[in-house]
C-alpha cells in the first residue's frame, strides 16, 4: 500500500472523528484510535459510516459467503461504542472477566464510554483477536 494511501485512510478517520459533537464521545474515539493502532501495528480505515478498522483478512463461510473484514475494529454508536473483537468468541474467556463493564453481543462487546474498561486488557483482547484470525484466515494488507 502506498504511503498516499494510508495517509487519507488515516485522514479519513480523524475527519469522522474530529466531526463528532459530543466532546466525550470524541476522547473516547480518539482513546480507542490509540489503543487500536497501537496494538495492532496497523493503520485505520474506515470500514463503513461508523467503524474504524484496523488490518484485513478475507473470510469464507461454508463456501457461501465471503467477504473482507477488518482483524480488529471499534464504532461509535448513538449511546454505545461497538468492539469488534475475534478473541471474544474464541478464547477470551479469561480476558473478558478482567476488561471491566461491558455488555456482549453476537459478535462484538459493547461499552459506554472507555473508562469502564481496562486498557491494558483491551490491548491483549486486540492481540488476541489478531492472532486467532491471523491463524484462523490468510491476512492482506
């Protein structure tokens, strides 16, 4: 990928950020933007109106359906902030008791604001996740 590139996915995402008006909702996205980037090594992208991504792998299921995904991802809803984390439905078990306060979906945890979870255990769950997909599924770039 050229630097060019990555360069307006990045200003992609702080353009969605930087537009938000709700001051705490903003510290949250840009507190996840770190911990996200930081942890996984990759560069976000948007991924969709509302969520910022970070990596790519490509998924088939049941030879029906495929698709690409982001390994790791956070949105930013209404009244919550969606973590699309892989580790939560594989072997976050342990994790998941140490995070803090937070709700789980289908396919992702969710939260209200980022000071009810743990950062430190955010980072090894983002790990996680990327090393279980990373296995799981042949990464792009």
């Amino acid at each position: 990928m050229s630097d060019g590139l990555n360069q307006q996915r990045h200003t992609d995402v702080n353009h969605f950020i930087s537009q938000m008006t709700d001051v705490k909702r903003k510290k949250d996205a840009y507190q996840l933007l770190k911990i996200f980037e930081q942890a996984s090594g990759f560069e976000p992208r948007m991924w969709g109106p509302s969520m910022v991504g970070f990596g790519k792998y490509h998924y088939m299921i049941e030879e029906k359906f495929e698709g690409d995904a982001p390994l790791v991802a956070f949105a930013l809803k209404k009244t919550k902030i969606n973590l699309y984390l892989a580790a939560v439905n594989s072997k976050g078990g342990k994790q998941l008791k140490q995070l803090g306060k937070y709700r789980r979906g289908k396919s992702c945890l969710y939260i209200k604001e980022v000071n009810d979870i743990d950062e430190e255990v955010l980072h090894d769950l983002i790990l996680a996740s990327i090393q279980y997909l990373t296995t799981a599924y042949e990464p792009k770039k």
